[in-house]
C-alpha cells in the first residue's frame, strides 16, 4: 500500500466521507431492529417490499426494485428499454459508469451497443443530444461523477427531457448522487425523477449505506427488471443487510445533504485561494469536487503526505496523474464536521506553505 | 398467505432448518466480530481474501471467489468453460437450477445452448453422458435436489470424470449441498472436487448463512471469473455481511453434516413406515430428502395443518400436487436435535391416525 494511502488511513480525522467503511457502520445500523425480524425472502416479505415502496413514493414512480449493485440495476434498464423501443442502440457520456468500470458488462451480456454523447471532459449538451440518431434510451448522470461532480441547470435538464419524449427516446437517470444534487437544484427527488423515465439511486455514496441500489420506473419496468435480476443473480434470498443499512443511513442523513453541499462550496474556495491548487468544478453543486494540484503525484504526495502525518487529518488517499497536474476526489460528508477548525486550518497553512 | 404456512411459521419447533431465517441469523454472526474491522473492498481487503483462500485451501483448487449468489456464479463457470474450449454447449440434468430457477439467465445473457441430459426423475447415466455430442462442459448437482437430494456414488461419480477428462469436457461440480454429501461418501470436500475442474458451494443451504456462495477453479479460471462478476454487477464494493456469515456458520455446521445425515436417515425411516407416506430417496444420502403423501393437497393439508396447531411443530410449510401424491421438502438441521422426543411422538401418533 502506498505511504499516501497509509497515512490516510491512519488520519483521525479525514475531509472526505463518513469515516471509516468498518463493522460498526452494519452494527449501527441493526442497533435498533429486533432480532426475530424475518428476513425478506427472493424479492418478498419483510424488508424489501415496505422499503421498495417508500423510495418508488419517495420518486414519485410507480414502482421500485431493491438491487444488489447499481451496475446490475443499470445495465438492466438499459436491456428493458432496448427491448421496448426494439432498438439496440443506447448513448451516454465517455466516462459513464457502464463504460469505464464495468469490464463492459453491458456489452458483453447484452445484444446492445453504445454511442457516447458529447467529449470526455464536459457535460453533453442538448444540440449534441439533438444530433443522435435514433436511440432506445438515453443515461444522464447527476451529477456527472468523473468531471469532479458537474450537473446541468434545471431548465437544461427540462429541455433535455423534453426532447427525449418527443423523439421517444426512454430517459434514464444514473442518480448514485441524486439525493446530494437536491440542494442545488432545490428540488425534490420527485420533481427530477419526474424528468426521466426510470432511475437508478445509490445507498453508499453521499449516504454512506454498506451497499444496494433502486431501480425505480413504471410498474411493467419494474416486474420485467425482477425478471432481470433473477437471471443476474441479484435476486438473493436475503438482501436485508443492505436494506436494513441502505433505510437506516438514508433516515439518518437525506436532511444533512445541503450542509455537505455548504460544506463542499466552502472547502472548495478554500483549495482554490492556494497557489498551485484548484477544484472542478471551481463551485461545486453538490457534496463533491475534484481537487488537483499542479506537478505529478512523485512530487505531491510526498507533501501530502507529511501533512497527513504531522496534523493527523487525512486529505487525500490517492493521487491519479494528468496533464501537468494530478487529481484527487474530495465528497464531503459527516467527517468533515467533526473535523476541529484548528486542525483543518493547520493543514491549510502547511498547504500554502508547501505549493508556494 | 396459505393456512399450511401460517401454521408452519408459527410452530415453536420445526423438523427441518436451522430455526427462523431473522435478523438474530446476521447478529449471531457478527457477536465476536470488532466494530473497528474493515470492510472488503470490491473484492479485495480484509474479509474476502483470507476467506476466499480458505476455501480454495479446503476444495483443493488453486483460487476460489465469493460471489453473491450461486446463480451468479454458475453462469459464469459456463461461459468461462465455454470460451475456453471454444464451444457453445453445456450439459445438465433436467432439474438443474439453472433451467428451472433463473429465468434462463444463462441462456439469456450469453451466447449457450443447454442440452438436458437423462430424465427428470432420475440421476443422469454415466452411458447417457457418453452419448453426448461434443460440448464444452457438464454440471453435476451432488447432492440432486430436485428429485429429492440423490447421488451417484463415488466410484460413478470417478467413471464420469474419467470419461470427461478422457474427452476434453469440462466436470462442473454444482456443490450447492456438497458439505451435507461428505458423510455419505466418507470423503472430504477436496477428494470429491478433485474429480471436478470447477466447484461452487453455498453458504445458506446446510450451513444456514444469509447468502453467498463460493466459486474455485484454476486460478486463470477465477481471475476470469472476476471480471465476469464485475460485468454481473457482483463485485459490491462490501459483501462482508455474508462473508462473516458464511464463516461463522460453516465453523458453527461443519462437523454437525454427520448428524444431520443420520437424523435424515432416521427421520425417513419413520415416515416410510407411515401408511400413504413415503420419501425419496427411500434412504437418504445427505441431511434431505422428500416427503409425499397419497393424496391431493387439498385433502392433505387440512390434516398437516390440524397437527403442527395442536403440537406447535412444524412439518410441511408448502405441498406440491404429483401424480396422486402431494410432497414437500425436507432439510435436516439444528431445529430436529432441538424437538422433545414426546412432542415429536406426538407427531407421528397423529400422522398415523390421519393417514391410516
């Protein structure tokens, strides 16, 4: 393991996150649920169907399936909704999740290819949306995670949706961070899930669950992504680990999310009054940002990591080289609350002194 | 939900299982587990190596791979064996769990076609698989458990593996039940995988864990396996809430496979001298088998239902219609040990009034 990595995870305190992925986040979570609580059972009973429920409530559609990954959830929609449209062809961003971290499971599982809209290092834009042939099914993600957390306005996302029902393309959102964009858009989840035809929303990011995603959309969708799920393998005879996580981390913080978004637009300022430092975006819109610093990782992380040994707070964990700097990714959380303002600002006098 | 079940579920002791699949399952498990552990990490870290290489150790393969489902990674054995020997037929009984239980998953999400060897009420032929046409591989359920958990012995189980690495087929070995087979055949888990070139055992069947399953081969076998599980949307970033339980209830059952095969055997032997009840098999060979009784479920249950009310144990939770029969199965394990000899008399003296 990387001296960068050790001294993160050794911090005390850390600017990113929850604090550590450990035990005691599934123990916190079972504290309070009785031990003769049954177990949901392949897809039924306790559990899983109340909590499929609220969340397909809490979007506003009609139904909602509880998965194991969000990769499963996804791919699936996008084969559902290939099969509606008796189209084979999807489209989403160059770094869409299904392109870059999922051994294209996508294609190679499904008879469905792929066009990908718009350039690697900004969001697409509706005349480059308007420029696709014809398509089964287009995925947006909000935020756009792999450009540092970037989003659409409202009004973009409007027109974007509104295209898509006249061309009758299927709108599908990769909402892992959905509850983190509500601050900004200052909107429910409902009133943006009401743009898409399905959507996919996580439990471990922003919420910090142990694992699980929902799948939510029309009721035939749903019934057809159960099938899906059973032919992935996803339909366990037990998924009430997550579930049980997955409700309690969601009660526990929806209502923090636009305090990690304050939080994230402070820190971000602060990063970027530093020589030699900047975020992407330069004012997040919501709970995270990318962070790089000028110079490559042999030279930075040195420093990084002296700062991280000498103030015990953990800033970055890993550094990935680009052109002329290098790059970290920083999701503020409940650590960073916990953090003593002493401390933290310890570690932006010795960032000052350090990228002079 | 049926009369049968309700009194089934509400029984202070049942014949088979482990007692209630609820919560006290997962915190059982987690009792001597530190809050302050790590999670796994997409697969790598603490939890799932150490466990994944225990597993190989005691199946005699190279590497092994938790997955969270059975179905998950039996497909991906397929496609593995089925790219490597470059053809595009597989071969199982009739029953097989991946015909009957997925949705045809495999089918759906890969370029195989299955041909179904043997008939559905009995074991597979060492002269049928040598009738096969050339394919890529054959899966083998020890024990198989949808005519009631029967086997080959092992000498068969020796000629068929000859024969397959005598032809170049892959043996894969559907291990669901493996540990609940060792008493039958005196072996250990190892001496029965060498026979196989795959093996996948379950955690939630004899050993009574929440889910998760292991997969082990060759270890060109299980790196390709963990790509496939990264495309399945398997690879979660923790699945250590089923990697804990399955280690703890495989030390907690392991040497525990004995006595349920003698209950089982026992337990068989009482039913089979019950007018208008019989098993199959007649004597079983692992801790299962099925239990039937003349008549239609109709007739059947109001009977069933009559004695698990006034004896508050619980015998049958569901009966399928047969040909003049209706059956159940029946899974020995810590629940029979725990049941009053008298109130199980009791049982029994009614079961033969009802059914004289």
């Amino acid at each position: 393991m990387s001296r960068l990595r050790t001294t993160f995870q050794q911090s005390t305190g850390q600017v990113s996150g929850h604090g550590k992925r450990n035990v005691g986040v599934l123990t916190a979570a079972f504290a309070a649920i009785e031990d003769g609580r049954s177990s949901d059972q392949y897809g039924t009973g306790p559990f899983i169907e109340p909590f499929e429920q609220k969340m397909a409530d809490l979007l506003g559609m009609e139904e909602a399936v509880f998965f194991p990954s969000g990769t499963m959830a996804q791919q699936i929609a996008l084969r559902i909704w290939s099969d509606e449209t008796g189209n084979r062809t999807v489209a989403y961003h160059p770094l869409c999740h299904l392109e870059i971290h999922e051994q294209d499971g996508l294609k190679e599982l499904h008879p469905i290819q792929t066009l990908l809209v718009g350039e690697a290092d900004r969001l697409m834009t509706l005349d480059e949306i308007k420029a696709l042939p014809e398509i089964a099914c287009l995925l947006l993600e909000l935020p756009q995670r792999e450009i540092g957390g970037v989003a659409p306005t409202f009004t973009e996302l409007e027109a974007i949706s509104r295209h898509c029902r006249e061309r009758g393309i299927r709108l599908h959102l990769d909402g892992a961070r959905l509850f983190e964009m509500l601050p900004y858009y200052q909107k429910t989840a409902a009133e943006i899930a009401a743009l898409f035809d399905s959507v996919y929303i996580s439990f471990y990011k922003g919420l910090g669950g142990i694992a699980g995603a929902i799948l939510a959309g029309p009721a035939a969708f749903c019934q057809t992504a159960r099938i899906w799920k059973r032919r992935y393998g996803g339909d366990l005879i037990s998924l009430y680990p997550y579930i049980v996580s997955a409700d309690h981390y969601y009660e526990l913080r929806k209502d923090r999310m636009g305090q990690y978004y304050e939080n994230a637009k402070q820190l971000a300022e602060r990063f970027n009054a530093l020589p030699g430092v900047f975020t992407t975006p330069e004012v997040p819109v919501s709970n995270m940002f990318h962070l790089h610093f000028s110079g490559q990782s042999d030279e930075v992380s040195p420093k990084l990591e002296q700062i991280q040994e000498t103030t015990g707070i953990g800033l970055v964990g890993y550094l990935v080289d680009k052109d002329g700097y290098c790059s970290t990714e920083i999701s503020l959380g409940d650590a960073y609350g916990k953090l003593a303002t002493d401390r933290l600002n310890e570690v932006f006098e010795q960032l000052d002194q350090m990228f002079s």
